[in-house]
C-alpha cells in the first residue's frame, strides 16, 4: 500500500488532495497560461489550482519550473520535492549501443508553439550547403504531415528526412548515431534532449533558455541569435565529445529525495 498517490503531468485526484495523499508533479506551467483553452489545459489547471489551495505535496522536475511556480505564488507554504526527468531505460539501452557518427544531426523537436519549428528551419537553411550536415528531425509524432508543409516553406527539403513514431531502442539508435543533437525551443520545462544527448555521449547545440542553460556543461553549446547559432554549430564540428559524465546528476538528485519523500532521511 503506498504512503502517497503520485499522478503525472500537473494531473491528480482531488479526493486524494482532500486525504493528504497527493502527491501532483509539475512539468511546466503552459496550461496556466491565458490563451490555452483546450478541455485537456482547464483540467491540468484546474488539478493544480486545486492542489495548491488544499496545500498538497509536490513535485518539480527542474529549477526552472520551481522558479515559475514560485513568481506565481503557486503552492506556496506547501512541501515541494525536486525530482528532475529521468532517463533510467534510455541511459541502459544506450549503455548497450555502440556510439557512431554516421553524419547526421537529430533535432529533437515537436510542433508546439514552444517548440518553434519554423525557426530551426530558417537557421539550418542559414548554413552553406557545403557546410550543413543532414538533418533528422524526431519528436512530431502524428503531425508529420504537417512538419512536411513547414518544410516545404525552406530550400532544404531534400536534406531532410522526419522520423516517425519508434520504439525507444531506435530512439536510443538514433541519437547514438548522430554527430551531434539539436534541441531548438522558445521555452521548456526540462528540456530532456540534453540529458538523453549526454546518456549518448553526443555534443548538443540548443537554444540558450534557463531550462537547457541549467544542464550547462562542456558538452552543451548555446546560442541565442542566427549569428550566434553559426559560431556554435561551428565550435559543435570542430571539437570532440568530451566523457565526463559517470552518472547523470539528475539520476543520483531524484534518489536522494526519493528517500526523502518517503521519509527515510
């Protein structure tokens, strides 16, 4: 029997907020926001809203978020865990994988309006055709259709090829063979591809946003502008990956406070 029913993604039960069982995590704060008017965005805010008045525990999965909750005034006086995003089956299919560079760049991405597609678009098609490196774009899911039409919209169609749905081994085949991982956004939660790009042991070249800012290491190359974006993709081809990594800090920070959730320390 558990001490506490954890519900995922900003969801939870309501009773179990009434008994002081719920546990809520909060992945980010976008159904809050004014313009989200979706059935499935009222009732994440609605279970967030409503935990946070009957003073539930709970969890979030980055700094970043926990910022935001707090400039809001959300859960305030309540008891707060950080557990960040794990990765534990991806880090042991990848530990499995032989680490390739067969001369491709993977952007992990989606079509959400964060995501900002079109964006990522203009600054491959900004890069020399003697110098751009084919593109795999992952992460849109059933809207590959419509990726294709933002696609059409640039001169590059041709080196470019949009992955469908995988299993999590190809995934995890995917980003080992990469040369290096390309995570374009206006604004996360987390930010997983740089976590997953370090459990692969790639470089990753990512916009510069707090949530990827604070996985910051030698391995993560930012930028902020076209210019700026050139330099760093660049300084990614040009230096090598380098293995300073013997467990992910967000693996070994979502342990200890598992303990402490539970009461062991």
């Amino acid at each position: 029997k558990s001490k506490f029913n954890i519900y995922p993604y900003n969801s939870t039960s309501i009773i179990d907020a009434y008994l002081g069982k719920s546990v809520v995590i909060i992945h980010d704060l976008i159904s809050l926001r004014k313009k989200n008017h979706s059935l499935s965005a009222k009732y994440v805010s609605y279970c967030m809203l409503k935990a946070s008045q009957l003073k539930a525990d709970y969890i979030y999965i980055s700094k970043t978020t926990k910022r935001v909750i707090d400039s809001i005034e959300l859960f305030k006086n309540c008891k707060g865990y950080y557990f960040p995003n794990t990765f534990f089956r991806f880090e042991e299919i990848a530990k499995k994988n032989t680490i390739l560079d067969l001369g491709y760049i993977l952007l992990v991405t989606g079509v959400g309006d964060n995501k900002d597609l079109d964006g990522a678009l203009k600054l491959y098609s900004s890069i020399s055709k003697d110098e751009r490196l084919p593109l795999k774009i992952l992460g849109c899911g059933n809207a590959i259709e419509r990726v294709k039409k933002i696609i059409d919209d640039h001169k590059v169609k041709s080196e470019i090829e949009v992955i469908p749905f995988l299993d999590l081994d190809d995934v995890v085949s995917l980003y080992c063979n990469s040369t290096f991982i390309w995570a374009h956004s206006k604004y996360e939660g987390y930010g997983r591809a740089v976590a997953e790009a370090k459990l692969s042991h790639k470089k990753i070249l990512c916009t510069q946003i707090s949530a990827f800012m604070e996985q910051k290491d030698e391995n993560v190359y930012l930028y902020t502008n076209q210019n700026d974006f050139y330099i760093q993709y660049k300084a990614v081809l040009a230096s090598k990956y380098k293995d300073i990594h013997e467990q992910l800090i967000e693996h070994e920070i979502f342990k200890s406070q598992l303990e402490f959730l539970y009461g062991k320390k």
